[in-house]
C-alpha cells in the first residue's frame, strides 16, 4: 500500500517543478525584454522541458524565434501554443505574421480569420488581414479591415497608412493624402507615412510638398529604429 507521505512527496515534487518552470519562464522574459533572443530561448525551453504543457512558455518562444528570424521554429511553437489553446487567439495572428512572412498568404487568412473568430476585437488580425487582401487586390475587402482596425483601436497609425495604400491602388490620391496625414498626426516620426503621402502629392502634381515628404521620410528612415512599418503585426509581447 502506497504510503501518504509517497504522495506528499509526489506532490511536493510536482509543485517544485512547476516553480522552476515558471522561473526560467519569468527569466526568458527578461531576456526577450532586453533583446536577448537566444538568452530567452534558451530560458523558455528550459521551462518546457520542466513543463511540457506551459502554453505560454511556447508562445513566447515563438515571439523570440520570429525576432530571430527562425521562422521554422516560430511556427513550430504558435503550433504547439494552439494544440494545447486551440482559443488562443493571438496565437493564430502570430503565427499568420510568419505565414505572411514566408509569402503564403492563403495560409495566413486562414489564421487571420480565425484570430478575429476567437476574438472580434483583435485589431491587429483586421489589420494583418487587410493587407493580405491588399496584397491580392481586394480592395474593399481591405479598406473595411483597416476601418474595422481603426475602430478598435483609433489610435492605430499603420492602420492609416494601410488604408492610404489601399486608397493609391485606386488612383484615389487626395484620400491616400488625408489618410498619410492622420497616420503622421498620430505618430510624428512615421517616415513610411511620410515618404507614402510624398508619393500620392507627386500623382496630385505638387511637386513641393511631395520633396518635402521624401526629405522627411529620409531624414526619419536614417535616424530613427521606426516601430510602426506598415507590414503585418504580430504582438511582440511576452506574456508573463
């Protein structure tokens, strides 16, 4: 007969394992947090390998992967995340940022869609399906993700500048002007949206402003690490 102090001790075991997952986890956060990707993934295995079922240990790994440019093992662990959280809805946007990445767009609506599915108000999936369908000329299909983007979140500037695309593959430059300039309003060294609106002013025939653009868009595009390209978004923050 199995003693009460065996399973104490099993339990005791078991909890001190955990304890040390979630160590190492809290330890690869840091690391990703101070831009050490390979510290980080090697902090957030170790928790995997005293947990082989810490959901969130393989989702942020899979954030530090695709920082590294890993994109095969950043889809191997958004993988693992939904198996284990087949609701994990930042999961699948993610991993429809590689999909995107690696050029498969049917692959990465797939995720988008079921991203929104999970949770309607994923501003970043509308936003990351906007582009997809940009990329494939769906252009209203585009426009009401990026105005569906804008809803949730109204403050989104690359949202914005998408839109200003979406609004130029019209020939529509006057509207691709006003939607640059809002994205510019809300993040002032946004050299993208810059050099996008000089584009559109070159088509409208002013000449001067779309210089002044292009002057701006360099000068910003050299001196400043922009964080808000107009390229598909995957939440680059860990969870803790």
């Amino acid at each position: 007969m199995i003693s009460k102090r065996y399973f104490q001790y099993v339990r005791f075991v078991s909890y001190a394992k955990l304890e040390r997952a979630r160590k190492n986890f809290l330890r690869g956060s840091d690391y990703y947090n101070a831009g050490d990707y390979e510290s980080a993934i090697r902090a957030y295995s170790a928790a995997i390998r005293l947990n082989p079922n810490y959901t969130r240990a393989y989702y942020n790994r899979g954030i530090a992967y695709k920082g590294k440019g890993d994109y095969v093992q950043a889809l191997a662990d958004y993988k693992r995340a939904i198996k284990l959280n087949p609701n994990h809805s930042q999961a699948y946007n993610n991993r429809g940022v590689v999909h995107y990445l690696k050029r498969r767009c049917a692959l990465a609506l797939d995720d988008y869609n079921r991203a929104i599915k999970l949770d309607p108000y994923n501003a970043q999936a509308y936003f990351n399906r906007g582009m997809c369908h940009r990329d494939k000329q769906a252009l209203d299909k585009a426009e009401a993700d990026y105005n569906q983007a804008l809803i949730l979140k109204p403050d989104y500037a690359a949202a914005y500048v998408g839109l200003g695309n979406t609004y130029y593959d019209r020939q529509d430059y006057e509207h691709s002007v006003i939607a640059n300039t809002k994205a510019i309003e809300l993040q002032p060294t946004y050299g993208r949206a810059y050099r996008n609106r000089g584009v559109a002013y070159e088509k409208l025939g002013n000449s001067e402003l779309a210089a002044d653009d292009k002057r701006n868009a360099e000068e910003l595009e050299d001196s400043v690490k922009n964080t808000y390209l107009s390229f598909a978004q995957n939440s680059d923050r860990v969870r803790s």
